[in-house]
C-alpha cells in the first residue's frame, strides 16, 4: 500500500474511533436532567458581567427581570468599563421592565493578573454573597434567558446533586458565515468535551459554557471562584475543571430556553471569537499547536482529497477509504445542523469549515507570539506566560 493510501486509511480509522469512543460527542440529545420541584424553592444571585453591551442588552437584560421563579432572585450587572452607557441602559430597563431587584455597580480597572471578564464576575459574586444565596448564575449579557429557565436549571440541579449546571447556549445562526462556522463551533467544543462525560461522576471531564453556568455557593467557595481560575482565558472551562477538582459535580448540556443575541454577521467577527482564546485552549504550548495542526489536516482535510485524488488517478482504495471517512464525518455533523435548524447540504462542507479553524487556531497563536495577549471586549492583557503566580 502507498503513503497515500495508508494516510486515507489512518483518516478512516480515526473517524470511526471518533463515532464510536468519544462519548458520542456528535448526539445532541444531552438535554437538562429529570428534574423535580422543591418543597421550598433556594434564593439566586444573578451575576451578569457587562461591557459595552448597550447593543444587545434591551434583548437580554428583560428576560432575566420575567424569569418566573418562585423563590428570592435579585439580579447584579458589573459595568465593567463600559463607554456605551450600559450601566444607565440597565438602570433604564430595570424601571421599564420591574422584577426582581437589579442592583448595577463597577469594579473599577483590573489588578495585574485578572484576565477577561474575572474581574467583574469577581465583584459581582462578592455583591451577591453579602446576600448569602444558595445559588449563583453567571450568565454573559448577551445570553436571553426564557421565562423558565432559572426555575429549570435551579430544578435540575437540585434533583441531580449538581454543583454546576450549565448549558451551551443556542448561538445566532442568521448570516451566511453563522451558518457555516457557527454549528461547527459547538460541534467541536462537544468534540473536546463530550457532554455525557462531563456528568459522569469521577469522570475527568470537566467543561461548562459561559453564557450559563448556574454555580451552587458553597461549591464556590469550596473551590475559590473565581480566585483560583483569574489567569484562565477560557474561564467557563476553568470553572468546571476547578468544582470537579474540589470535589463538585458538573454538568453540561444543549440548551433549549437560552440563546445569545450576540449577531456575527462578517467572517471577521467570527474570526476573532475564536482566535481570541484558540491557542489558549492549547495551553500555549508550540507542540500542541503542531500536533493539532496535523490532526485537523488529517481528520477533516485528507478524507476529501483522498476522494478526489483516488478518483483522479484510479486509486480505488484510496477513494474507497476517503469517501467512507468523509461519509462518517458528514453523519456525524448533522445532528448538530438539525438542532440549529440549518439546512443538511452544509454538512458535507465540514472540511472547508476545519481548514478556517485550523487558520484562526495558527492566527491565535501568530497574535500570542507577536505579544498581543488576551483580550475581552477592547482590553488586552499581559500575556499569560509573563503574568505572575500569585498564589
């Protein structure tokens, strides 16, 4: 056998242990758990850190202020920075709307060593505990919540005896670019962390999706959120690899009743989401930039052109090995397109959609090495491997 052939056959093995040992990660049936009511319903804080989100906060802030829940609820928006006058437009809202109690209050600039939105989630949790809720829910200002979606994940966690309960928010999927790498986004994030691990006792997995993650106190403070993830750039992911370690139980789901009204109309806004923290995911590390380089080559881009080579020059295995991987790949993928409700002919342009992750991944780092470090919402921070511990 050729090296070509062997390569479309290592592809085509590779698919199948991906469909079959990776947690099916491709199913998008892990939904919120059975759940049952409470006798008595624990109060919530909601910490909602915000920057500059006077754009999308008249489509999110009103939905937490109607959350039908029957136990105490009192919302805290941490106007981090903002020059938009998303402070005021809360405030605004807050009177238009009634609801629970919003109070909305500033952390002032970052210390060294706070990257992302840490800062403000760390004021904001310091706000709620002077009320001495038994639960918090982070949740991003561009995340619209339905009615009863608190009422359901405070159900959820209680019936479960989890510590974290958070839910992959349905992102936009409205522009051209949207459709094509905004599916694919949450496919490979289920692909690094499939969600039936994650809620596996003494499972190592651990993940949670920023937009909601709904935090039990005491877990909290057993695992000293946020102090102990303020380096993390992938903060979501941080905080559920910090609760498991001390202990807690997590679990990640597909959202039903929470979306983003975050728009990303241009490839240029999508390419910054992902760059901002793909070489993060990475741990910075110049090996595991190469390794996953030549993985995402192998897995997403051989199996077509080991179809269309084969049947260029008659290479029947080849073709044979690269159209059954691609067949496999393009399977997997449409669960996710039917959750988004997107149309099934984008599946098999997964590999184009790759071969732009694979460029943003090589750009995240290009930024990382020129110096530019972290950034959320218009800062930028030191870059990681420069900031000190601090214990």
């Amino acid at each position: 056998m050729s090296a070509v052939v062997w390569i479309a056959a290592v592809s085509l093995a590779a698919w199948l242990w991906l469909l079959l040992c990776q947690g099916f990660f491709w199913r998008t049936d892990v939904r919120l758990p059975d759940r049952g009511e409470p006798e008595e319903w624990p109060s919530v804080c909601v910490v909602v850190p915000a920057r500059d989100e006077a754009a999308v906060l008249s489509a999110s802030l009103p939905s937490l202020l109607a959350q039908d829940y029957p136990g105490r609820v009192e919302v805290f928006l941490v106007d981090d920075g903002s020059s938009d006058g998303t402070g005021e437009l809360a405030r605004e809202l807050a009177r238009r709307h009634g609801g629970p109690t919003l109070t909305v209050d500033s952390p002032g600039e970052p210390p060294a060593g706070w990257t992302g939105k840490l800062w403000a989630v760390r004021h904001g949790i310091a706000l709620a505990r002077a009320r001495e809720p038994e639960y918090l829910l982070l949740t991003d200002a561009d995340i619209a919540h339905a009615p009863g979606s608190l009422r359901e994940l405070v159900a959820a966690a209680g019936t479960g005896d989890f510590d974290v309960v958070s839910q992959m928010a349905r992102l936009r999927v409205e522009s051209r670019w949207e459709r094509l790498v905004v599916p694919a986004f949450v496919y490979f994030f289920a692909q690094l962390y499939p969600f039936r691990r994650i809620g596996r006792r003494g499972a190592r997995t651990a993940a949670a999706a920023g937009g909601c993650v709904l935090l039990r106190a005491e877990a909290a403070e057993r695992a000293r959120i946020p102090d102990a993830i303020r380096h993390a750039v992938i903060d979501d992911v941080a905080l559920a690899r910090a609760v498991k370690g001390a202990g807690g139980h997590v679990w990640l789901g597909l959202a039903d009743r929470v979306d983003s009204v975050r728009p990303y109309p241009r490839l240029h806004d999508l390419w910054r989401m992902v760059s901002r923290s793909a070489y993060a995911q990475l741990r910075h590390n110049p090996l595991l930039l190469a390794g996953t380089v030549l993985g995402l080559a192998l897995v997403y881009l051989v199996p077509p052109l080991a179809l269309l080579t084969g049947l260029a020059v008659g290479g029947t295995a080849t073709a044979v090995f690269g159209g059954l991987a691609w067949t496999v790949m393009t399977g997997t993928y449409v669960p996710m397109l039917r959750y988004y409700r997107q149309p099934l002919w984008l599946a098999p342009l997964l590999p184009f959609t790759a071969f732009l992750y694979l460029l943003m991944t090589v750009d995240s780092a290009v930024q990382h090495y020129r110096g530019r470090g972290a950034a959320w919402k218009g800062r930028t921070y030191a870059r990681p491997d420069t900031v000190a511990d601090e214990g």
